[in-house]
C-alpha cells in the first residue's frame, strides 16, 4: 500500500485502500499497523486534522477498529 507523508510529531506516513478499507499508518517510532474495515470517512478526517496524532487517538486507536503489526 503506498502510503503518503503527514506532517506529525507521531506519524510519519499514512496510507488508505479504499476497495479493502484498509488504513495504514506509519508511526515514529518505525512500527507499521494497518487498521481494517475503516470507513473512507476516518481517513479524510485524519488527512485533514490539525493534528494527525491527536486525531489517531480519539478517533482510530480508541475506536476499535481490529488491527494487526505490519512491522
């Protein structure tokens, strides 16, 4: 998944498939996650946010979604 660089003391990249509804999320730290089953609706929020991190946690981390580490 190709995913785009965000300007985030976080993040550093994010990226989306809007067939699988797959989020992807590169963080700081080097770990890789990708979050499934996310509506296109979260990811244009997270795009979009004054703050990526901020939005991440209150709306991606704390939501649910089921994830799995990529690395």
């Amino acid at each position: 998944m190709r995913r785009e660089p965000v300007d985030s003391e976080a993040l550093v990249s994010v990226g989306y498939d809007r067939d699988t509804r797959e989020l992807e999320i590169e963080f700081t730290s080097g770990a890789v996650y990708r979050y499934l089953d996310v509506p296109e609706s979260v990811h244009v929020g997270l795009m979009t946010a004054a703050s990526h991190g901020e939005f991440f946690a209150h709306h991606i981390r704390d939501a649910g979604f089921d994830f799995h580490q990529l690395h």
